[in-house]
C-alpha cells in the first residue's frame, strides 16, 4: 500500500522515479560496463554471474570474466564481457 | 586522476579475501563506506584493492564475515617510502628539493598585465625596471599599494590598477580610461609661430598674434611667420603699448622632400638547404643550453626557439624555461643586384618613405624615384611634394623695458 501511494505521489507530482531514495539505477554503457547505484550488497559474485540485493529487487549480471572496477556505498561499476542484466523479484 | 592521485599518497594494498563469507565481507566494506576497487573473483574468495587506512578499518568486518585478509601487494608513497628509509642520498635530494623550492618562492619569477590595450606590456615592465621592480627581485620588497599609486599618477589614461603577489607572479591588473582625466592647462607663454621646414605658404589662419607673410610668399626654415608683438596705436597713431602674447596660426606650406638611399654593391643571399636539426633548450636564469646532435663546422644555420615558463600549479613560477629549437641549414652568398631586384627595392623605399611622411600628416601632390647608377653601386632618391603644416611656436625673449603681457584681449591683424 505504500508502494502504490508513493508511485501514484511521485506520478501526481511528476517526481522522476530516480530520484526516489533507495530506487536501483542501472545505466549499461556498450557490452563492457555497467553502472549501479543503491546497491544494498553482493548476494554473489563469480566470473560468469553477480548478483546485487536492491531496495525493491534483486539485479543479476551475467558474462564473461566480470569483475568489480569499484564499489562504494552509493555506486559501484561492472566491468567484463556483460551478457544480461536481469532484474528477479 | 584524483582517486588514483589519492591512493597513491594514500598507500594502497592487493589483498586476497579466503573464505566463504566473501560476499558478506564485500558488502559489509560497502555499508561502512570503505572503497574497493579491481575485485575479481578467484577460486575461494575475491581479490581487491583497498586503502591502507580502510584496510585497518576491514579488519574487524572480515572477523565479523568469517573470512581471512592476506596482503599481496603493498604500493604507493608510504610503502615507497618505508622501503627506501635507509637511502641516505635519496632524503638528502629529497630535502634539498623542498628548501631549494622554499628558497625560490621567495624571489619574483613573472611579471603579468591584465587589461592593459594603449600601454604596452613592454613599457610597463620598462616603467617597472625604472622603479626598481623586476624578475629576481626580493618579493618582500615590493609594496603593491606604492606600485599602484605610481602607476596611476604616471600614467594619466590608467584608471583603476590593482597589484598583487601571487605565488611568484606579480599580477598587476589594469582598467583604461577612454577619457582623458586630465584637461590640460593652456601655455600662455609668449611664442612666435616659425617656420619648421622651407616652402610656398598655401594657406595661413591666424589665432593670435600678427602674420608677417602671407599665401604664395616663400619661407625659408625658422623664419617667423606670426610674430608674438602686438602694437597698441592710440587714434594719433601713436603707439601706446606694446605686448607679446601666444601667438596661434595654422600655416600651410608646399614643401619638398627628399630621400636618397644606397643599395650595397653585392646583395646577400640566404638560401635553405632545407636540412633541419631539432633539439631542447633549456634556460636556467641568463644561461642557456642547447642539447642538439653534433653538426658539421662550416654550415649556416637559422635558429627559432619556442619555449615556455614552467610554473608548478597556477602561480608558482620557476626561473626556468624550456622548449624547442629548430634550427635549419642554409648557404649564404653574395652577387649583383638584377634590374627587377632594384626596381622592387626603389619602389620599397619610395612606398616606405611615403607613409612615413603621410604619418606625419603631409598631403601628398606628386612623386617619384629616380635610380642612379655610379657603376659600383645603385642609389635610390625618392622625391616627393606636398602640404603640410609647417607652423611650430618658439618662445621669444621680450625686451628690456617692454613688458610682456599675457594676452586677455586677443587681437589679429
């Protein structure tokens, strides 16, 4: 219920959703990198797959030879081969 | 650049995480704000870079995780420095690095104007040098607020200046009035109007004062033409008074000009071998030096340097300077000047000769430029007619016994 109250608040207002504290960003840039902000921790992290704990969701990453170029509280960046990126529930 | 600047000075360290709890203990560093970078997965756990300082603070985190730390690799300045601790040499340099800087920054090394069109950034740093202000000097002994006060009463189109020591650069900044601030005080010393140059007067307009000539009389250089005496008659005709004021006139005169100039027996020629050397030059202070590949004795070479000042940050100028030279091989002869040669060098000095005079405010009439020839060297006469004003006010001495009166009522005859 207060998901929706936000989501409807947030549309009323015309508040990009972005904005909203804790809401995952994912921003992919080519096949080589991905960006991640409001990551809550590494659930696991191997070569061929990493998965991330979000506020809402869990945000899979997999490919080849991934790797961690850094990782801070607020972002952190995904280097490698990337093949998906998928969101599970 | 900043982050990798930071871990260098800052110290970083590879560690291999081992354990089963490598996730947690990634995400538990994350939580607590401590940056990992390059974390790749290995076998039984991850491998990461982390700040020497955040290393410190992980150690309670990989307890808490269940996982073990082992350093791999140390880098950056304190473990650079710790290894070298018992080079002796190497802290000696080190100091007499910094006392060496320390010792600079306390001389002046650049001189900068700002905002400065009409006065030029070379009469400036004349105007400086003449005050005692200059590149090496003591920065202690310049007094910025001293400087800007004589810059402002010296140079009357400057309206605002402002002068400060930055670093190792004086940078004086500058705001040019576009009005002159000053009306200056009319001279009312008696004078003369006399001829600058001999001509045919065209025209005369008298101010002040009383003409001796008139249009179409020949003048010759430094004879009067507005005399400073005036005569008061009384109705008798009988003269009252006599008094000498400023006398004033526009006169304009056809005068004649002249110019002759030699062309030397043999020209010099410079040809390019197209040949070209490049090297470093290096100013420290006045001395210079070039570091170039040897070349061979007898050659001629053309030299162009382009350097630069180097300055650490934005203000802390060096006395040094280092750049570029190119040099390129070329031959020099000498041989006879060709007709079109001279030709093009008579028209060269006419054209030349010409604008000179047309600076100076002469009309030009007519011209022309005669090349002589006295089998061993070409000469060029340029001639040339015009008007120009040739009126100039000379002071006059008044006579004994004759009183010399500024003029309040002006009086032209």
């Amino acid at each position: 219920m207060p998901e929706n109250w936000k989501n409807s608040g947030t549309a009323f207002l015309g508040i990009p959703r972005d904005v909203l504290p804790g809401e995952p960003v994912v921003t992919i840039t080519g096949r080589e990198s991905v960006y991640l902000e409001n990551c809550r921790g590494i659930v696991s992290f191997q070569e061929e797959e990493i998965r991330l704990q979000a506020k809402t969701c869990r945000i899979r990453v997999t490919g080849r030879r991934l790797r961690i170029d850094y990782y801070t509280r607020d972002d952190m960046r995904i280097s490698g081969q990337i093949r998906a990126v998928s969101m599970e529930s | 650049m900043g982050r990798h600047l930071k871990h260098k000075t800052e110290g970083s360290l590879q560690v291999q995480i081992q354990g089963a709890g490598t996730e947690r203990f990634l995400t538990l560093c994350g939580f607590h704000g401590l940056e990992l970078w390059n974390v790749k997965p290995e076998e039984d756990g991850a491998v990461c870079l982390m700040a020497l300082p955040a290393f410190y603070q992980a150690a309670p985190l990989a307890k808490k995780a269940g996982v073990r730390l082992r350093i791999r690799q140390k880098n950056g300045l304190p473990f650079w420095l710790y290894r070298n601790r018992k080079r002796k040499g190497l802290l000696l340099g080190t100091a007499f690095f910094f006392l060496l800087l320390y010792g600079l920054s306390l001389f002046l090394w650049n001189i900068t104007f700002e905002g400065n069109a009409h006065y030029s950034s070379d009469t400036l740093l004349r105007y400086l040098r003449e005050h005692g202000i200059f590149c090496g000097m003591r920065k202690s002994r310049i007094s910025c607020e001293e400087l800007e006060e004589n810059l402002r009463s010296d140079f009357p189109g400057i309206a605002w200046v402002s002068a400060g020591v930055s670093g190792t650069r004086l940078l004086v900044k500058i705001k040019e009035s576009e009005a002159v601030s000053r009306i200056p005080e009319p001279d009312e010393t008696p004078c003369d109007v006399a001829a600058s140059r001999p001509g045919v007067i065209t025209s005369l307009v008298v101010r002040q004062g009383r003409a001796l000539v008139k249009a179409g009389d020949s003048v010759e250089e430094g004879q009067v033409l507005v005399s400073s005496k005036l005569t008061l008659t009384d109705d008798a005709g009988e003269t009252v008074e006599e008094v000498y004021v400023r006398a004033d006139a526009d006169v304009y005169a056809q005068t004649a000009y002249f110019c002759r100039q030699s062309l030397p027996p043999l020209r010099r020629v410079t040809v390019r071998t197209g040949k070209k050397r490049r090297g470093v030059q290096l100013q420290i202070g006045s001395l210079a030096f070039r570091f170039l590949f040897p070349f061979s004795e007898g050659e001629d070479w053309i030299w162009q340097t382009e350097d630069v000042q180097l300055c650490l940050g934005e203000d802390f100028y060096l006395p040094v300077r280092v750049g570029w030279v190119e040099g390129e091989s070329c031959s020099v002869y000498e041989r006879p000047y060709t007709q079109e040669e001279v030709q093009e060098a008579a028209e060269d000095v006419q054209r030349r000769y010409l604008e000179n005079l047309m600076e100076k405010g002469v009309q030009i009439i007519e011209n022309n430029v005669k090349i002589l020839e006295n089998g061993y060297q070409y000469e060029i006469c340029a001639e040339a007619s015009g008007i120009q004003q040739i009126g100039f006010s000379r002071p006059v001495q008044p006579e004994s016994g004759e009183r010399a009166r500024q003029g309040d009522e002006e009086k032209t005859e």
